[in-house]
C-alpha cells in the first residue's frame, strides 16, 4: 500500500430482519452531523459519494416527517464512507470504508450473494436485539444462527492467521429501562455467546446503541447515543493492523488457506476493556458499566473518539503526541488539573499502557475521592491486566466508602467464586441482595449468585 495512500475496508454487517442494521447506519451518520455530539469534535465519517450521502439523508428525512423508523432494507444497499480527522486546519482522510446494508433474510452462509459479501469482508458488525434479549425467552434461538455465523468466519480468519474484527452491537437500548438490573440480565443473556466467542479466540468489543425518534415542533429529531462509536473503533483497529499493507480480506485469507501455503497464526484476541476479557475473571457486571449503571446505560460506554486510531497519528495519539503534550504540559502548570488527568488516563488506556493509566488514576482519585465511578475503572484496568488481588482491592476501597454498593458487591463476590472461597462468595452476595430493595434487581442478585456459586463449586 503507498505510504500516503487511506486504506479502504469491507465491512460486512449481519442481524436477523428487523433488528436495526438500517436505523443504526442512519443514527450513526447524524450522531456525528448534530453537532457533533461526542466527545471529540474532530473525528467523523461522511458519504464518499453524493449517492451515500443522499441515501442517508433520505433516511434521515424519512423518519424526521415521519416520526416513525424506516421500513426493514428489501434489497443490498451499497454505502461508501471516508472516516476523517481534523489536523492542525486541514482535513485528513484516515480511511474509507464500505457498509452493505443487507437484509436479514439473506443473512445466510448459504446465500451466494451474502457469500460473496463476507469474503470481501475485513472486518464485521454483529447486530443483537437488546429488548428481545432481554424480554424474549426465545430471542437466544433465534440468535443461534448469527451465532453460528460469527464462529465459523472466526475460525477461517484464524486458519489464515488473519486479525478480522468484530463489533458487538445491542441495539434499542433506548427500550430498555435504565440501572444495573437490566446490565446483569444482559450479560448473563450474552454469556452463552461470548464464552464461545472467547474460545475461538475471536478479536471483539460490545457496544450499546440507542437511537431514538423525539418530536420536535411540526417534526421530529433523531437523537442517537453511542451509534458512531462501533463503525469507527472496528475502522480503527482495521488501521491498526494495516498500517504498512494493504488490507487483507477473508477471501484472500480463505484462498491461502485451500493451498496450504498460508502462515501459522501469530496473534491471539487482545482485550480491549474489560468486557472482552475472559468473562469470569472480571465478572458478570462489565466494570466499564459498574460504576455508571445507576446513572444509566450509555454514559460510560462512549470512549472519545479521539483515541480511536492509529498511534501514529499525531492529532489523536497518547503518549509523546501533540495532545498528550498538551495535556501533560497542563498538568505542569497545575497538578490538580482534573481535566488533564481523566484525558491522560483515557489516552494511555487506548495505547494499552495500562501502569501509567492507573498512576494518573491514582493521582484523580487522590483529588476526588468520593467519585466511585473511579475506582470501578481502576477495577477494569486491573482486570486488564489480569492483576486480580488488585482489581479487588479496588472494590475494597468503594466498599470502605460505600459498603452497601451492590455492583462492588457483586464483581467482588464473583472474585471470590473464581478463586474458590465460596463462603465469602455468598456472605457478599447475600450483602448485595439486602441493600437492594424487593423487585426486579434483587431477584436477578439472588439468580446471579446461583449461577456463580453452583458453576464454582468443586
């Protein structure tokens, strides 16, 4: 590939008829056109042609008159996007990268033309139905074939050594009732799929979406939570992995692997937060969400889009960069600078330095030490590194401060469970259980320490 030459990527889309992909690709683009209403105002995408751009505002126009989502796709909808970043005054195209929009019923690995979509592919988002997961005790049946899906491009991107990204997408969490009662019920629906996705050392991360239509005058406004960030992580780790090479697809990796000639695999699904690590050594509560859920289930999942590329990108990267320079040079002139702290401890986090991450956490709480929030991250960031003893300390420190927090509760007494002292595990279980009242939250407590203390039990 020219040096100076943005790589172009295949993104394959797969979901069952009716479970977003179309609504998500719109609420995507206008997340980022209102304003640009994320944290850094100088990462986007746009249409690379006027027939992508036009296709979307089209959506757009359909359900603000119409206050209604758009009927489900009917037929393969090309759509060509340019990923860009603001540098200095200028514009830079950091990728391009092509969405199919694809009808669920043609989801099928035995469809010729979904085929011949997927071996273009370098990368793929999986669309799950939130609502339905949680609500529907059939929805895991019919979730199995988008399952099965995952897990055989898995293992052929795994046969050619290839790194083929997935991002998990649940969609209509607007629907859902915000708290941790409804975060536990969805990771325990999800675990029969992660588990698998972790055995076939599948390289993903989860995300939450939530695109709602809201009335606005004579019309409506769509107002999309955490849509773009999904397209333009899997663009960024696509970035990341063909810096040097032009990007290989599943076919050509298929067609190594046929004539015997393609190369031993020489990488293994890295996490990328805590939700992607090995399920029960974190716990069943994401620690990116523990210390968020009661304030709701989008707040804590946005990362800033200005850590999602490439580190030798000299707007967005961590470390040495003109932005991590900026914000260390902040923190020169003022050690209490809250701000440029959080910022470093992000920027370091997406760099995967986790030490320094944690040393400028350290250094927040130090300033504010009644913000819990902070010691659930420096949880996830232990869990991370596999640093248990310390990933527990961590919810000791909340529980000095709150010893009633259900999720320090929880997360600790699956610890416990792991490590084999179940006794521990049920006197905390049984804590988190009586600080929460009667209801909803208290009977999925009393189902989750079920789950853990019989799978742990010798």
């Amino acid at each position: 590939m020219a040096k100076n030459t943005p790589p172009t990527f295949n993104l394959l889309s797969i979901g069952h008829r009716g479970v977003g992909k179309t609504v998500f690709l719109a609420g995507s683009y206008a997340e980022l056109q209102s304003g640009r209403q994320v944290e850094s105002k100088d990462i986007w995408f746009e249409g690379a042609n006027d027939q992508a751009q036009q296709t979307i505002e089209k959506l757009l126009g359909y359900m603000a008159q119409t206050g209604q989502y758009p009927p489900a796709t009917m037929k393969v909808t090309d759509f060509t996007f340019s990923a860009k970043a603001q540098e200095g005054r200028k514009e830079k195209t950091l990728c391009e990268f092509r969405w199919a929009d694809i009808p669920g019923e043609i989801c099928r690995l035995d469809n010729p033309d979904f085929e011949s979509m997927l071996l273009k592919s370098h990368g793929c988002c999986v669309f799950i139905d939130a609502g339905a997961l949680v609500k529907s005790p059939e929805y895991l049946t019919q979730l199995e074939e988008t399952v099965k899906q995952v897990e055989v491009i898995s293992a052929l991107a795994a046969q050619s050594g290839l790194q083929y990204i997935f991002a998990l997408i649940l969609t209509k969490c607007d629907l859902l009732d915000a708290g941790p009662a409804k975060l536990i019920k969805i990771e325990q629906k999800l675990r029969s799929l992660t588990n698998r996705l972790d055995a076939a050392n599948t390289i993903y991360r989860r995300f939450y979406s939530s695109i709602s239509i809201v009335p606005a005058g004579g019309a409506s406004v769509v107002k999309a939570e955490g849509a773009s960030v999904p397209v333009l992580w899997l663009v960024s780790e696509l970035s990341k992995v063909y810096q040097t090479q032009a990007p290989k697809n599943l076919g050509s990796g298929f067609e190594q692997t046929l004539s015997n000639t393609q190369p031993e695999p020489t990488y293994t699904a890295r996490p990328t937060g805590p939700i992607v690590s090995d399920s029960k050594s974190i716990g069943i509560v994401p620690m990116a969400l523990a210390g968020l859920a009661a304030i709701g289930i989008l707040g804590g999942l946005l990362f800033g889009l200005s850590k999602l590329f490439p580190s030798d990108n000299p707007v967005i990267a961590g470390g040495g960069s003109e932005i991590g320079a900026q914000y260390e040079k902040a923190l020169q002139k003022n050690p209490k600078d809250t701000e440029a702290l959080a910022k470093l401890v992000e920027l370091h986090q997406e760099q995967e330095q986790y030490e320094p991450a944690i040393g400028y956490l350290e250094q927040l709480i130090a300033l504010k030490p009644e913000d819990m929030n902070l010691y659930f991250q420096k949880a996830g960031l232990y869990a991370i590194m596999g640093r248990k003893d310390k990933e527990e300390a961590s919810y000791d420190q909340i529980l000095a401060k709150q010893g009633d927090n259900v999720m320090a509760l929880t997360n600790k007494a699956i610890l416990r469970s792991t490590q084999g002292d179940l006794d521990t595990a049920r006197t905390l279980f049984a804590k988190a259980e009586a600080a929460v009242p009667e209801g909803e939250l208290k009977k999925t407590i009393q189902d989750v320490a079920k789950d853990w203390l019989n799978s742990s039990a010798p």
